[in-house]
C-alpha cells in the first residue's frame, strides 16, 4: 500500500483504517482508486495500475499474418445509434478486426430514443408500417455503403412489434407487405445480412412455429433476388438456461427447431440477459435445444441509455465458446461510442483469439491504442478506473460505478476523510478529460458531469451534519 501528500498524520491514519476495513486500495497522489469494496461477484479483474509502454496486442498479431483462432463473426449492434453514429464506427470495427455490425432496430423506429431520454417503452414510437423518411434513408445508405467498403457486413433489421401501437399480425399478408418494403429498401442498397427481431414482446401471440414461418417467408422473399442472404433471429425467449427449461421455453424451441429454415442463425445472449459466466458446455446444450446455428448477443457494455458507463473489460466467457456458437455480437452503450471503444477492444480481442485473451492487459491495450499521447493515456486509464464495475446476471446495467463506489466508501464509519479523496479525484479526472480532449469524448464528458452533481448530492446528503 502506497500512500503519498495526505494531509496530516491523522488524515492518513483515517485512510488507512478506512482501507484496512473495506479491503485493498490504493492511495497514489492523493488519489483513492477504485477498487474499494469490490464485490467478490463482479465479473472483472484488476485494472492494471500501470500501462504497458508499447502497442502489442491481438491486432499486432493479426498484421502479421495470424488468422482468427476464434469467432468468425465478430462484431458489434448499435444502440439506438444515430447513422453518424454507426459511420464513426465502422472504421473502429474495421481496425480491430471485426466484421459484422448490425443496425439496432430502435434506430428504425419512427420516434427512436432522444438523446437526452431514458429507455422506456414511452419514450418511443414504433409504426413500422410507415415508410422510412427520405432523409433517414438516405443517411443509412451511406452506412450501408461504407460498411461494405470497410469489409463490414451490416445487418439490417426492423422489430414489427416492440413499442407499436399497431404489433404486427403475423398471419395478416398485409402486414408482411409493409414490413417488407423496408428489407426491399434495404437489400435494394447493397445489405445481404437482415434480422427479423420478436424480443421483449408481451400482450402478442409468442408461437415457435408461426415465429419460424414468419422468417422463413422473409428470408425465402430476399433469397428470390439474393440466393445467399443470411438472416438472424431473435426469439422472443432469448435468455435460456438449458440447464433449467420452463415449460413454455421447451414448446416453444420444440416448435422453433423443427420448422425454421436450418440455414438461420440464432441469438442468445447466455443463460440469463447479462450472466456472470457463459459456459462451453451451456452454449452446446443451447445449440442442441435450437438446433440451429448461434451468435451470441452479448449485453455488455450496453447502459440502457442511463447515465453511466462500463468500461472494464470482458471477463467469464470461455475459450472454446467459439467451438460451438458461430458468432459474437456485443451491445454498446447509448450516447457514449466513443469511450465504447475501450471495452469494444477487449471484447474484440477476445473473439479473435480466445485462448490467449488476457483481461487484464487488454484492458490496458486498449487505452493505449486509444491515442499514442501518454497523457491522454493516463486520463482515459483514470476514467476506466472509475467506471469499472462488474456486470453480473443481469443486474448493474444502469448502475454508475462511480456512485457506487462512493457508496461503498461512505458506508463505513470515519469515511468523511477517504470520501473527500474520491470526490475530489472524480473532478480532477474531469478536468483532465477537458484539458486533453477537448473535442472528443463529449457524451462521456456529459456523464461524468451528470455524475459529479449526483456524487456531490449523495455526498451532502451522507455528511449533513458534519456540513452544519
């Protein structure tokens, strides 16, 4: 342990005790880390406290000529991503050697999420029936267009019945009209990947078979025109425990396998929506029950749209998953794509070779492949530091790490020394960000702002009395 300009004797000797209570930390410069109190269930490693000084990483190793030892399909979603979004970020997945992105379909929707809103089924509007505005075509044509010159193949998919006020019947022969017309847009400009999504969806029929039907009309319509388009899709039951079926589950998967077209591929995001581990052996089963081939969506770092961000690296997916599932999708955070980049690495490098994936020194791979300035750098490895917490079986997707972790610090007693460290440490990060990217990183720059006033709130809350 490494203490250095405390303020006084007893300042330190509070830290200190306060330490040796919550467990091990660090105070470098004054500077209270942000591994206080972390809970045995995350699903992280240490933050490296040092960068490595050079660049050698998966990508390194695949400029010399190492083919993928892992996932043939890597890649990414957007998350309600406007189409400058997802053209900021094509030349990303390109560089870290991913090749798949596929368009979120909140994107699509009539009113998508505004940047400045929460995730709710209010917040949004889905009449898919409707045409697609010129200008919003237009926009994704060019996305449509740059993926395929990156390399990228786009995925392209409209869910007709999340958010509508008109779920689509899918028996009606009209309805499979209108929402045809947006595959047609799409194929038309070049996509020969689609998705037809039916997840999240209650008070509408959920029927294997008529699931399996629906798609297979579609793709057997796009294959007309394109004998090798490909389709993914996502149940409606996507989060499945082999281990342990539910009744409608069994049915429903019974119906699914037998009757969707064999050459569609099946999302499934693991056991649970966000599990701690996924298993070799549960991915296997899985693949068995769908009998279909499988990408796994993975729900990390995805916020949700909540003012917060994660940005440790991928940790608990085994290294032969790539045997069994064909494919790796991750989820990214809302507004912040930029600072997404970070934990998009670490999930990239884990694809491309999973036998030698280190979570630990991707991590720090990935800050430094961010930028070649030292001192950016060390910023952006302080503001992972912060917003580093586990994910673990579907809880933590909203939280900020950063309020968590001052809630860890402030519930102990004597804490009043240490939680002014961190409080003042947060600001300093803060100011860094500024100071050395001024025009970059501007959603995150939002986040930590929204955060510092909630920190400040909790913190006048917690020390009221001593404030009087």
């Amino acid at each position: 342990m490494t203490i250095h300009k405390t303020k006084s004797s007893r300042y330190t000797a509070l830290c200190i005790a306060l330490i040796m209570i919550c467990g091990s930390t660090t105070l470098q410069a004054g500077i209270l880390k942000s591994t206080i109190g972390r809970s045995e269930t995350d699903t992280i490693t240490e933050i490296p406290s040092q960068l490595p000084a050079k660049k050698y990483s998966f990508m390194e190793r695949a400029d010399l000529s190492m083919d993928p030892a892992g996932f043939k399909i890597r890649g990414t979603k957007g998350w309600s991503w406007t189409a400058d979004q997802y053209m900021a970020e094509i030349p990303v997945l390109s560089k870290y050697k991913m090749n798949f992105l596929m368009g979120c379909y909140i994107s699509m929707f009539s009113m998508p999420l505004h940047q400045d809103s929460l995730w709710k089924l209010t917040t949004v509007k889905n009449e898919w029936w409707l045409p697609i505005p010129e200008p919003k075509k237009r926009a994704f044509e060019q996305v449509f267009k740059t993926s395929k010159e990156y390399g990228i193949s786009y995925c392209f998919g409209i869910h007709p019945q999340l958010s509508s006020p008109r779920p689509a019947d899918l028996s009606s022969v009209k309805d499979f009209e209108d929402l045809w017309q947006h595959y047609a847009w799409a194929q038309n400009n070049g996509v020969r990947w689609f998705s037809l999504p039916l997840d999240d969806v209650t008070k509408v029929k959920i029927d294997g078979k008529e699931h399996a039907l629906f798609v297979n009309k579609l793709l057997n319509r796009l294959r007309e025109k394109d004998k090798d388009a490909q389709m993914v899709f996502c149940p409606t039951y996507y989060h499945v425990d082999p281990n342990n079926l539910k009744d409608k589950e069994k049915k429903y998967y019974e119906d699914l396998s037998k009757h969707l077209d064999k050459s569609v591929y099946v999302f499934w995001t693991g056991t649970s929506i966000l599990p701690k581990t996924v298993s070799t052996a549960d991915a296997g089963k899985f693949r068995e029950l769908a009998d279909h081939r499988i990408i796994f969506w993975e729900n990390y770092p995805v916020n949700d749209a909540w003012q917060t961000m994660h940005l440790a690296p991928i940790t608990g997916r085994d290294e032969k998953l790539h045997t069994v599932l064909d494919g790796y999708m991750s989820n990214p955070m809302f507004q912040q794509n930029e600072m997404n980049r970070i934990p998009l690495f670490t999930q990239a490098d884990y694809t491309y070779d999973p036998a030698n994936y280190d979570p630990a020194k991707s991590i720090a791979q990935a800050i430094i492949h961010q930028t070649d300035s030292k001192s950016q750098q060390d910023v952006l490895h302080q503001v992972v530091e912060l917003f580093s917490r586990g994910i673990t079986n579907n809880a933590g997707i909203g939280i900020n790490p950063v309020l968590d972790h001052f809630k860890r610090i402030s519930s102990v007693p004597f804490s009043r020394p240490v939680a002014d460290i961190f409080v003042e440490h947060v600001k300093t990060v803060q100011f860094k960000l500024h100071k050395e990217f001024p025009n970059q990183y501007m959603a995150a720059k939002k986040t930590l702002a929204i955060t510092i006033q909630k920190l400040e709130d909790a913190y006048r809350k917690k020390y009221a009395s001593a404030l009087n």
